[in-house]
C-alpha cells in the first residue's frame, strides 16, 4: 500500500485501552479487536490530547490541540472552532487543512458514518468529507444499527479509493447492548482494584457521576427503566459489578461488529489492500477519581485510547512511545504520501514506522474541560493533573500519581514527591509559554471556561446539589464545596 487505496476507520466511543484483551485484559471483550492487533501494529502510549467527545474529534479532524482550534468545552463560547477572521480566503482553513480534506487529496472519497456531529452541534466534523450518513439516534444508536448504514455502503463502492470512518457508541453511557445478547461476563472476575473499602469511601464524596450521583448530579429513573445495564448508584459491590459488566458487555458487541465489517471487506474482496485503524475519542473512568461511568477529567482513563493500525507493508509490532493521537493522523497522511498542514499541531511518525523504531513525544499535555478544566502531563510513569476547576469533585488543585505502581489513581503523592511534582509542573508552564501565544481567540480557552461559569456540565448546578449533599449525609462535603464555590456558583459568567 504504498500510495494508498483504502483505509477504514472504526471510532469506538469511549473505549478504555485496557479493557481490550490485547491491551492484557483478561476478560474476554475484543476478539475481533485482538485480531488485527496481531496482525498490525499495536500502540500502548497514545492519548487524545484534549477531552471528552467534542473536544476530541475536533483535535482529530483540526491536528490542532483545543488550545489552537478553540474547542475544549461542550457549551459555552468554547465548544465552536475560532473562525479565520479577516485572513478568511474563499476556503476557511479548517475546510483546506482538515484530516479528510487531506485525504482528499490522496485520492481518496471520504465518508463518515457517525450520528457525532448532531450529536453535539458539531457540524465542522463534515469538512473534507464527500459523504456524511447519520444513524439518527444522536449517539443513542447500537453497533448493528450502524453497521447496517455501513455495510450498505461498501456492498456499493468496496472497490472505489476511499477513506470510511464507522463510529460505534456502544461502550458509551448508558450501557445500552440489547438484553438478547445476554450476560458474557457475570461468571468472570471483575477488576480488583474497586474493593468494598474503595467503593464505601467514594459513597461518602462528592461531585457528579460519583458513586452517589449516577445520573449526573443525582441518580436518574429514566436510564433505570430504560437502560437496565447502567447502574445508577454505586451502593454495593453487585452495583460494581453491573458496571463492569455493562460496559465491558458493550465493548463486546461493538466487537462483533468490528468482526462484521471485516468480514464484509474479505467478502468483497477488498481485505488485502484495505488499511484499518482502531480506536477512539476517549477512554472511561470506572471508578478512578470517584467518577464511575464517564469521563470528566485530564486522567489516565479519559485521556488514553487505544490505538490499533494495521497497515499493508507495516509488519507486525507493538509501540511504546508517547504519542498525541494526532500525531497518529498526521502519520497516516505522511505514509499516503500527503504533506502535513503547517497549522497542524500533530507531528508524523511515519519514518519512524517505516524504519520500526519506536520513537516519539518525551512528554504529552492532555486536557478536559466540559466537567473539569484541568490539564495533564503525562511523562515517564507519572501523570500531574493541574485543576482550574473541579467540576465539584473537591479535587486537589495538584495531583501526581505513579502510574506504574498505582495505574488506579488512588493515591496523590504530589506532596511526597515534591520533585517529580516540580518537574511535571514545569513542564506544563513550558506547553502553556509555547502555547498560549497562538491560542484561539486570543487567550487560553481553559481559563475563559472557568470565566463563563464553568464547565459547561456543572454550570448552575451547585446550589441544587449543595442542598443534596446536606439531605444525603454529606453535610461535610456541601461546607467545603460552599467554601471554595461560594453557595450561588456557576450562576453565570463573570
């Protein structure tokens, strides 16, 4: 595949790379995922450089980190991409500079099977792409419900040069895999770590999606009835386990489905000169950080996803090096033989690929800002997360964890290693002075969230749930959160 014919992109939302087997899971979840690992090229250190959703698939689509395109929220100001302004020629720059639009360029007809950008407003995701198909389900849809609009379109142009992009929702909250596929996992061990002792302390803290506050900031009926696979409060080790399971139970049937599309591309006789790429726009905490079921901060778990390329005359091989997943896009448009847009922030690897060295990035800045504004550093085996805003979680303004011996982030030593904290902060000072000189509309876009109100999933919130915590026992938690917020935060922008 030297120039490129075919490349099919499977976009598994909210995906954890740690619960696939070839990321040494060792429950059963990703067969199919499994396969092409062993026949491509596995990466164990890539990360979305901002999150969640439309953070991420903004970078993806820009190769711009969110400090440069403008997107780090999921409202607010900062959840549209900073137009041009007066130096806007005839074609914007998102339209010329944009992953498919580049891979238009190569040859290839561009296509999108996702429901992402009605999902979120997100109408930029269709730059560069000849043809767009939403489910219609905004993000609700299941895995064959989309490979059913995917499958119709290959039957049709297998044989053309193309670029497919197949977005599967099912490992996303709410746990939503039909109850006909069953229980895969209700006789195998769920992960060890999320003992009694754990879960009973998240139970007395606070912030939304804590074991407390399933829904949001307070259990919800509504996924109850409708979603029986999706726990609402984490009360006891069976409500863990229902986790687990829900979402390890969707992570296996976006699988099959993963299976279904290759299986179709052998049918069709296209396999052998068809790239494909796994992966996703972020992972999932399941616990970490007392949030259970989403992904509301600048983690290990929200931030890194799995990263799965097979590619014909690429061999077999697993990578180590840090990477920013868009590093990985401009990779791909490198080994298409496409130069990489100079507004882009991701850097190609692609010689190193070519030459099977494992290089890349000494260190990664990652950040959230839809239910937190923090940033990460990832580096070494440490991850820092600086917070700006804690989304009411009561999160240390510093936290440090070793990943190596804690890759749970159960304990902030930040403190007791005030050396490794020092190096990490510098670090981030260091991105933010390169950074912030070019950040979108003139100042870095984290610190107008937390100016607006907040991030835009806990803005107006608090008072409602300062008033929760009180009635629920926790009338600690509601002082210290009144403390720091004031009791009327997040009433408006400022």
């Amino acid at each position: 595949m030297s120039t490129g014919t075919r490349l099919l992109y499977i976009d598994i939302d909210t995906l954890r790379a740690d619960h696939l087997g070839c990321y040494g899971y060792p429950r059963h979840t990703s067969p199919s995922i499994d396969r092409v690992a062993a026949g491509g090229m596995l990466f164990e250190r890539v990360y979305a450089s901002d999150t969640p959703c439309l953070p991420s698939r903004t970078a993806l689509i820009t190769g711009r980190f969110g400090i440069h395109n403008g997107v780090v929220n999921h409202g607010g100001t900062d959840a549209d991409p900073a137009i041009d302004g007066p130096a806007r020629q005839f074609h914007s720059r998102l339209h010329l500079d944009a992953f498919p639009s580049r891979l238009q360029q190569a040859g290839l007809r561009t296509v999108t099977v996702s429901s992402f950008a009605h999902r979120h407003s997100a109408f930029h995701w269709h730059a560069g792409f000849d043809e767009a198909y939403n489910v219609g389900k905004y993000g609700m849809e299941t895995a064959d419900e989309v490979y059913a609009v995917a499958a119709e379109w290959l039957r049709r142009a297998a044989r053309d040069r193309w670029f497919l992009h197949v977005q599967l929702w099912d490992p996303h909250a709410p746990y939503r895999s039909p109850l006909a596929y069953g229980h895969p996992f209700a006789d195998t061990p769920c992960p060890a770590w999320l003992t009694e002792e754990v879960r009973a302390r998240h139970w007395q803290g606070c912030g939304p999606h804590s074991a407390r506050e399933g829904g949001g900031f307070a259990p919800n009926e509504y996924d109850r009835a409708h979603y029986p696979r999706q726990p609402q409060e984490i009360g006891d080790m069976a409500a863990v386990r229902a986790m687990f399971d829900g979402y390890d139970t969707g992570v296996r049937f976006a699988d099959e489905y993963v299976g279904r599309l290759l299986e179709l591309l052998e049918d069709l006789g296209v396999a052998e000169d068809t790239a494909v790429m796994i992966s996703s726009d972020h992972g999932e905490t399941l616990g970490e950080l007392n949030v259970y079921c989403d992904h509301q901060t600048a983690d290990e778990h929200t931030t890194h996803v799995p990263l799965i390329l097979k590619w014909p005359g690429l061999g077999t091989r697993r990578y180590s090096a840090l990477h920013y997943q868009i590093d990985v896009t401009a990779t791909l448009l490198e080994l298409l033989g496409q130069g990489v847009p100079a507004s882009w922030d991701g850097r190609s690897f692609a010689a190193s690929l070519r030459a099977g060295v494992d290089a890349g990035r000494d260190h990664l800045v990652l950040s959230q800002g839809a239910w937190t504004c923090q940033r990460g550093v990832r580096f070494e085996d440490w991850l820092l997360i600086s917070t700006l805003h804690d989304g009411y979680h009561l999160f240390d303004d510093v936290m440090l964890f070793d990943l190596r011996h804690d890759p749970h982030e159960q304990q902030n030593v930040a403190a007791a290693r005030a050396d490794v904290t020092g190096r990490g902060l510098t670090l981030l000072a260091q991105w933010q002075s390169r950074m912030i000189p070019h950040a979108a509309r003139g100042r870095d876009p984290l610190a107008n969230v937390v100016l607006e109100g907040g991030p835009y999933h806990v803005r107006g919130e608090l008072p409602a749930y300062l008033e929760r915590l009180r009635a629920t026992g926790r009338a600690g938690e509601a002082a210290r959160l009144a403390a720091k917020f004031g009791e009327a935060a997040g009433q408006g922008g400022s």
